[in-house]
C-alpha cells in the first residue's frame, strides 16, 4: 500500500462522529436548532470512539480532545474571534532564503528591458539594441519559462528528493545561470557578440533555477507551521479565543509576500549601477546576494521541518483523476465506491485521499482566472517601464519607478495584518479567500485604467505627442521624453501592489491549502503555470505594444480584469462557505494518523504485557 493511505476504519469513525454532530443538532423534525442558547461541548477521542460502539450520544463528552488541543463546537466558531499564532524561527528562515531569491531575481530581471532594447552605443546604457517589441519579447519569454520550469520541480520534490533538496540543488543551477549573465554582459563581451548569445542562455538556465525553488519555497514555508485543527486558548486578556490554523498561514504568506517585496528592492540600486557602471555590475552583485541566501539555505538545515517525499503520489492523483473523468463521476476511484458496484480492482490508495484529489481540483478551478491578472501585472516590468521612459524622468531612471510596486505592498501588508482583518475579525467577519481574489483583480483593474489615462497624458503632451522619442523637432529626429513628469505613473504601480496583497498573497495560500499534504508542491506547480498562461497571453499581445495603439491595449487589460473579478465571485464565491469543511480534510488525515500511531502505541504495550505474563 502507498504511504499516503490511512487506516479506513478510523475514517469511518471520524465520518461517523460528524454524523452524530449533525444528527444531535436537529430538532425532532429534523429542523436545526437555535445554537445561540446552546454551547454543547464534545468527548474526548476515546470517549466518542467509545459513545459511537455503544450507540451512545457523543456530544455528552466534556471535552472533545485533538492532537492540538481542545477543538471548538459549531457555537464557539461562531461566537468566538479567531486568532494566529506565532511563527516558528525556522519559518523566518525560510523567508530570508526566498528574500535573496527574489532580490537577485527582480534586481537582474527589471533592467532587462533596457538590456535589450538599447543599443551599446546609444545615448543611455543598454547592450542588445533589439527595441521596444524584441525586449518585451524576450522579457516576457523569461517570466513565462520561469512560471512553466516549477512543474518540473514539483515533481522532483513531492516524488523524489523532498523540497529541501530540490530546492538546493536549483539553487545551484540558478548560480550557473547567473554566472554567465554577469560574464557575457562585461563591456569587452558584448562588444565581441556574446551579449545575445549569453542572454539567452543564461535566462533558460536562471528559469530552471528559478522553477526549482518556486514550486516548493512556498509550501515549505507553510509546512513549519504544525497545527491543523481549530483549539480552544486565552488570549493576553484571559477571554476565550479560537486558535484557528488558517489564520496562521494567512498570516504566514502576507509575512512571506513581504520578504518577497523586500527583496523587490534591488530595484533601487540595480538601475544606478546599470547606469553609472554597467549591467555586469548589478548582475554581479545579484549573484553574490544569491550566494548568501544559498548559504543561510544551508547552515539554516538543522532548524527546518522537513517531509520527505512521498513515491508515486502524483503519479496516483493522475490515475484518480483519469478515472473520475472515464466515469463521470469525482467519487468513481473511490475504493469504497469500486467494492459498492462489484469491482475488484486494487487501488493504492483510500476514500480520504481521493476527497483531498477533489479538493486540489476545486483549487484549480479557481485558478482557471488567473492568466488574467498576471497580464495586467506583467505590465510593471515591461511596458509600464517603456512608458516611464517617454516622460521627463529629472535624473530618476525609467526602471527605477518599478520600486513603487514593492514599496507599495511593503506598507500596505503590515496595514493589511496588524490593522485592517484583526479589526473585520472582531467584528466576526472573516474575508474569505475567493472574496480577496476578486477584490484583487478589480484593484489590477484600476491600475490598467490609470496608466491609459497616463499614457493619455503622454500623448497629449509635446513635442512629440504621440510618437514620444521619435519626431523631428526644428528639422532635427528629436529622441527624448515628452514634457510629463515621471511621478504621475507612481499611482499605478501602488494598485498593482495593493493587488497583489489580495490576488497574488491569497492565491499562494489557496495552492497550499487546497493540496493534499503529500502533493503540496505540485498544486503549487499549477497556480505558477496560470502565470506561464498569463505571460502566453503578454506574448500574443506584443505586436499592440506600440504608440499609440498600447493606450487601448491597456483599456482593454483593465475592461477584462474587472470581468475577471465578477466571474471569480460569481462562479467560486460559494466555495467561501465551504472553506472549513475542505479544510478539514488535512486535519482529520493529522487525527487519523495520530489515532493510528496511539493504536500501534497500545497494541505495542499489550503484546509486551501479555509476553511478561507468559
């Protein structure tokens, strides 16, 4: 049998049990009771096992005990405020590693529009000279590898290696890729026709690097977090408060998405040293944070908590989801379902894992919607640095202003955790996820809709209005910006970061919630590839990027996010009321195999008694 069955007797007893809940809550009618004048408290594990044997009610426990402590009843989730718990040291860990990742990864890929656009010999620095189209080109090729190459990774940590060791041997994949960028990009390189050649190889190599630490930083960050089921605790004031796991790893990715921003920072020294030096120095130094990172990746083992791969699990989630779709049916692979309608086929695996298949799906679905958005937000690190360019910068860099984005998320998270959920919280109104999704894409929207009214602006600014960089001025090819100051674009990156907040955070913590626990990586694998889509479609959309067609371009982006939000809402938001219930699919597999381990535990000890008697 594969490692991720449990024992299916105990699943029928936790099925049971919740029966019983259910069955207890109903009046003789079968109507629900009023639960705002009850506060039923459950048994213990062994007291429901027990009170189930002997057909006794389960609700007349004290105290129903879980491997996490004392689990709340339907009227304390409802009543009580909901709260986080504190990170693991070895989580922090975990953030700093990715925070050098994204450091070199931002600082090296936002000056690869004018890497490749400019020309060596032209009045600002640049190296390839392949223009506007050719950069964004190529620029969007890179995200689109660096969203495909995580599926690769996926499969090499949840079947082989582990995320630890996928992740360290990418690392060192991601330092080969960054030592040929920096030496093909040296002066006396580009000048000899390396520059091209290099480029793309580098970014190739940088992309299954990338891809490799992608797919499995983020659920391992998550996975230092142990607790899976709802408990009672007491907050600083002694009230009675529910310590509610989901809190937790919403908190752990907004905590998470800020080490990624902070990294983002680079930004602000990259464009001066592309500047003032050159691109090989940025490079450079990109490839020495990216050693530091590797480094702490390393000495920081001891601390983390790390699960070990799990075999065939993938290759058994395809085999379930093939025959759900032969069959018609989502609970066709079940094994209980195949004994119902007279079939002897044996399956390496149980009910249990087949419902945590059911659930990736539904997180999958949601994802559907996404190559939307990350259209909109690929625009800050390829037109919307084009668009900078066509304005009067007064000595700040075109690719400097991509800064506001990460800036923009680096403030508004703390407001976002410490501020504005606690408050909705205790007010018990908990935001659910699909809800945050759609905000987000109709924030993007709003982003796309400022920066037409920009590039608006622009044109109708002079001297070149709206062939900005390309008219003749007093019989002279006048190739500067026109007369609008660069700060008016500042706005549009702060939506793309507020949006992301509520997009991009939520949509990291649906891939880790929503995955079966021995297939975490892989599902987080399939919320990247909707960015591979998403920058498929930037692809496509290239040939618009030019004035003044790109006005409209970005009319459009922002018309079709704002759809995409409705539908997101429209099509999932039912989901938001399912969200405990699907989530409790990784907390009974906790109490399945902690129930299964005590049982083993007394087994254990009644053999040796039975051996001392003897």
């Amino acid at each position: 049998m594969a490692d991720h069955e449990g024992p299916v007797a105990d699943l029928c007893f936790i099925s049971a049990h919740r029966q019983l809940e259910a069955e207890d809550k109903k009046d003789a009618v079968g109507g629900q009771l009023d639960m705002s004048d009850t506060d039923p408290e459950h048994g213990s594990i062994q007291q429901v096992h027990e009170g189930i044997k002997n057909g006794i009610d389960a609700e007349a426990g004290e105290g129903y005990e879980t491997p996490d402590g004392k689990e709340p009843t339907e009227y304390e989730r409802r009543t009580l405020l909901h709260v986080g718990e504190r990170l693991p040291i070895s989580a922090f860990l975990v953030a700093i590693v990715e925070l050098c990742e994204r450091f070199t990864y931002y600082g090296m890929q936002g000056l690869f529009q004018n890497y490749v656009q400019r020309p060596l010999d032209g009045p600002e620095r640049g190296a390839l000279g392949m223009g506007h189209q050719g950069a964004t080109g190529l620029t969007t090729f890179f995200q689109f590898w660096c969203y495909v190459t995580p599926i690769s990774g996926a499969i090499i940590a949840d079947q082989y290696l582990g995320k630890y060791n996928t992740i360290l041997i990418h690392c060192i994949i991601y330092m080969v890729g960054l030592l040929i960028l920096v030496c093909t990009s040296i002066p006396k390189a580009l000048e000899h026709g390396a520059g091209l050649g290099g480029f793309i190889v580098a970014i190739i190599i940088i992309g299954i690097g990338t891809g490799g630490i992608k797919s499995n930083v983020s659920p391992l960050i998550a996975d230092q977090y142990g607790r899976r089921r709802m408990a009672i605790g007491r907050n600083k004031q002694g009230e009675r408060v529910i310590i509610d796991p989901t809190v937790t790893i919403q908190r752990i990715y907004m905590i998470f998405y800020g080490c990624i921003n902070i990294g983002s920072l680079s930004l602000l020294a990259t464009p001066y040293m592309e500047r003032d030096v050159g691109f090989w120095s940025a490079y450079l130094m990109c490839l020495c944070v990216f050693v530091v990172g590797t480094i702490i990746l390393v000495f920081g083992r001891k601390f983390y908590v790390v699960r070990p791969p799990q075999g065939s699990v993938i290759t058994d989630a395809f085999k379930c989801i093939f025959m759900m779709i032969k069959a018609r049916s989502t609970d066709a692979p079940k094994p209980s379902n195949l004994a119902a309608v007279g079939r002897e086929t044996t399956v390496p695996w149980d009910d249990h894992f087949v419902d945590e298949v059911k659930r990736a799906l539904v997180g999958c679905q949601v994802f559907a919607i996404y190559p939307i958005y990350w259209v909109v937000y690929g625009q800050f690190s390829s037109n919307f640095v084009t668009q900078a360019s066509q304005m009067q910068g007064h000595g700040i860099p075109n690719d400097l202003m991509q800064n506001f984005d990460p800036i923009a998320v680096i403030v508004f998270i703390p407001v976002m955790e410490k501020i504005f959920y606690p408050a909705l919280l205790k007010m018990r109104i908990q935001v659910r996820p699909v809800t945050r999704i759609s905000f987000g894409f109709v924030v993007a929207s709003i982003a796309m809709a400022y920066a037409a009214i920009v590039q608006h602006l622009i044109y109708a600014a002079g001297p070149c209005y709206k062939a900005p960089g390309n008219c003749m001025v007093d019989g002279k090819l006048f190739d500067g910006p026109n007369n609008v100051h660069i700060g008016i674009q500042t706005p549009a990156y702060v939506f793309i970061g507020v949006s992301e907040i509520f997009a991009s955070v939520t949509g990291l913590e649906y891939a880790y919630t929503k995955a079966p626990p021995n297939m975490k990586s892989f599902v987080q694998s399939m919320y990247l590839l909707t960015n591979a889509f998403g920058s498929a479609i930037a692809e496509a959309l290239t040939p618009a990027a030019y004035d003044p067609a790109i006005m409209w371009m970005f009319v459009g982006l922002s018309v079709a996010s704002f759809i995409g939000g409705i539908i997101v809402y429209a099509t999932f938001s039912r989901l938001n009321k399912k969200e405990d219930e699907l989530n409790a699919l990784d907390s009974d597999d906790e109490l399945v195999k902690s129930m299964a381990r005590q049982k083993q535990a007394e087994e254990l000890a009644q053999a040796e008694a039975e051996k001392e008697m003897h």
